[in-house]
C-alpha cells in the first residue's frame, strides 16, 4: 500500500509542476517518495522504515489538523492503524528474524 501511495503521489505532485519552479514544488514530491522508499523496505525488512513510515503519517495528522479537525482525526486512525499493523507481535518477530538473517 505505501509503495502504491508513495509513487500515485508522486507522480501526482510532479504533473503540477508548471514553471517557474520554486523549491517547495519540489518539496511535496519528494516528500512523497520517502514513503514509497519506506514500503520498499519495509518488504525487505529494515526495522527503520517502519519507524518511518509511521513519523510520516505522525506528520500528516499534524497537516491534517491544520485543515480540519475532521481530517486531522481522520488521520490519527490512519496512524493508530498503521501502529498497529506494524508493530503487533508477529510482525516484530518478522523484523528481528530479518534483522537476525542480514547480520
């Protein structure tokens, strides 16, 4: 799902682009590739891109609450979900098992 999100955003973000270019247009893309490099690697085990991934939706309740308090709460149980797909008990036995194979 984040690999889907990361690069659908991106591609997005990147066709708004018109000139002349200024540094935030490209911030919002290149924001947008830190989750699609997050789902990578999460499938290839890094324990970090996890943490990442949910610092990333941590981010976007903040954003979110600066919209609305509707979408901000929308957005905090994305993050309670995402909390809880990655860090249940398998899934921690997954990353150490993967961490434990890598060294």
């Amino acid at each position: 799902m984040l690999i889907a999100v990361g690069a659908l955003q991106c591609a997005s973000h990147a066709m708004r682009i018109r000139p002349p270019l200024h540094a935030a247009d490209l911030g919002i893309p290149l924001f947008e590739l830190v989750i699609l490099a997050c789902g990578i690697y999460l499938l290839r085990g890094a324990n970090w891109a996890r943490w990442l991934a949910l610092a990333w939706v941590g981010f976007h309740i903040a954003v979110s609450f600066m919209n609305s308090v509707s979408a901000g709460l929308v957005h905090s149980l994305i993050f309670l979900l995402f909390a809880w797909l990655l860090f249940r008990p398998g899934v921690n036995a997954w990353f150490r098992a993967r961490r434990t194979a890598a060294a």
